[in-house]
C-alpha cells in the first residue's frame, strides 16, 4: 500500500475512533420534550468531542435502565428514586442540577371550580371530589411521581371513570388532556414548548408543593464495566460548571426560561 494509501486509512481509523466517542444518557421526556437537549447537547459536544445519545423515558424507567447498565449517566427529576438509586450502589454521586415547577392545567371551563387556586392539594380534592376527568401520566416517571404524592397528601386514591392513565410521556399526555378535555399534571417547561394546547390552560400554580428539582448521576462502574466513566463524569462535571449553568439558564421559548440553574 503506498503512502497516500497509509494516509487515507490512517485518516479513516481516526474518525471512527472519534465517531464511537460518546455517552448514553437515560433521562426523562421532560428534558427532551422541552428541547433542552437541543439547545445544550452541542455546545457540550462541540468542547469535549463527546457526543451524547439520550435515551428519553419517565424517570422510574431511566433509573431503571441505568440500573441495567444500558446507560452511562441518568439525570432525571424524583430526589427520592435518585437517592435510592445511589444507595443501592447503582449510582456514584448524585448532583443538583436544575430546577423549575409543576403546574396544573385543565380545560378553561374549569368544571372542578379549581382556577387560580394556589393550593394544589386543595385542588387535587376538589378533582376528585367533581370527578372531573384528569388525565395522569401512569408511566413512574418523575411527574407521575409527584402527581401520586399530591393525591397522598390529598387522602384521594384516584380511580374511576374520571381518572385516565395514559401510560405515556408528557407530551402525549398533554395531548390527551386537551382532546378529552382533562386536567393534568405537568413540568413548566414541557407545558411551555407544548403547542397542541387546545382550551388548555394553566389553572393552579405557585404552591411549594409543586417543586421539580432535576439531578444527575454517572452509573456506577463498579456495577457495570462497559460503563463510561471518564466520559460521563465529564459531562456532569460540565453540566454544574459556570458553562453548562449559564447554557441551561440562557434556554428561553417565546421569551420564557424553562429551566433554573442551582448547582451546589
């Protein structure tokens, strides 16, 4: 083979070694769905080379696949489950990431009386109590999560004709409640990018309640090999840097900031 040929093949092997450089993420369809990924992915790729492949499901399914080791990072949103998840020796370290809110919307008829309301256990009673129709997540994500323990707060064990499960993201949920009319649970920040509103609006927000903090966590290798721990350490550690903070503080949708910065 002659020296252009060297060269050539050369030149080939090392952008195949470039092109298998990269990271698998399980994270939530919120982070997706917003279109965070969209905006921070490629400033993270362009510094490090790294590319980041993100594997998008609720939050019990991402920790999941992380404790399967089909995953190098998970950043997801229920402190408690991450939590659970690093005390199982699935996780390294979980770090604090960002955060933003839930909101309640609902038809703007309004038939449970609950607009404007800042109470949201309040407002889940009231729901139920109307039984009028809310459509619920039902996949163990974050949002569902948070959505169980408002009803828990509320004494309602929901169920019934009124009380739909979706099974599915939070966009298609959405999309359900507004085809139904229903009310529903959702993170700010989806409800923000989410365009199919129909008669949707935000009917309760603002209660403390309904905080939505977002954590990172490498798998641990010491569980699963194959993990990719240098380069998914070194995506976290870019993550709660002043760069990756201010990329993710700086994601706006028609003049809104979805998400807030609070690494520790």
């Amino acid at each position: 083979m002659g020296l252009a040929g060297l060269s050539a093949l050369a030149l080939s092997s090392t952008q195949a070694l470039a092109q298998e450089e990269f990271i698998t993420v399980a994270s939530t369809t919120s982070t997706e769905q917003s279109g965070l990924f969209d905006h921070i992915l490629p400033l993270f790729e362009e510094e490090t080379g790294i590319e980041v492949r993100v594997i998008a499901q609720g939050t019990g399914q991402a920790l999941d696949t992380g404790r399967r080791g089909d995953a190098d990072v998970v950043f997801v949103h229920a402190k408690a489950a991450e939590e659970e998840f690093v005390e199982g020796g699935y996780g390294v370290e979980r770090f604090e990431v960002m955060y933003n809110d839930f909101v309640v919307v609902g038809p703007n008829s309004d038939p449970a009386g609950v607009a404007g309301s800042d109470d949201v256990v309040e407002a889940f009673a009231t729901i139920a109590e109307t039984e009028s129709t809310f459509a619920s997540r039902g996949d163990d994500s974050g949002t569902h999560k948070a959505e169980l323990a408002l009803w828990g707060m509320a004494d309602v064990e929901p169920g019934g004709n009124w009380y739909r499960e979706t099974g599915s993201g939070m966009g298609p949920t959405l999309n359900t409640a507004a085809q139904m009319p229903a009310y529903a649970l959702a993170d700010r920040g989806t409800w923000i990018s989410f365009q199919n509103r129909g008669d949707l609006e935000i009917v309760v927000e603002g209660d403390d309640r309904l905080f939505n903090q977002y954590g990172v966590i490498l798998v641990n290798p010491e569980m699963h090999e194959h993990v990719k721990a240098e380069e998914g350490q070194a995506f976290i550690d870019w993550l709660v840097s002043e760069e990756g903070q201010e990329a993710i503080g700086s994601y706006e949708l028609n003049g809104e900031q979805l998400f807030y910065p609070n690494a520790s």
